[in-house]
C-alpha cells in the first residue's frame, strides 16, 4: 500500500471497509423505520419470488 497512489489507497481503504467489513450494512432501522415501497411509491418493485421465477 506504501508505493501505491493515494487515490489507489483511499479506493482500496473504501474497497475494505464496504466488502470485508459490511459497514454499509451494520445499522439498525428501529421502530419508526418505513418500508422503501412506501417512501419511493413510483418506483416499480420485483419482489424476490417474482425474479426468481425467470429461472424456473
């Protein structure tokens, strides 16, 4: 990491913690959390059985 560019560093350090740590993932919605459907209402949403279906 020593002889690498600094922008390759802080893309590697980014890399690290999104990937090995999971921080975007390590938080807690808690009680006045909403569902996204109803915060984004015209985006049109695949439930997981819909997708997986394509491959059945």
């Amino acid at each position: 990491m020593k002889d690498m560019e600094f922008a390759h560093q802080v893309g590697v350090a980014h890399f690290y913690h999104i990937f090995f740590e999971g921080c975007l993932t390590n938080f807690v919605i808690g009680e006045d959390g909403v569902e996204a459907t109803i915060v984004y209402p015209e985006v049109q949403y695949t439930r997981m059985d819909e997708y997986m279906k394509r491959y059945l």
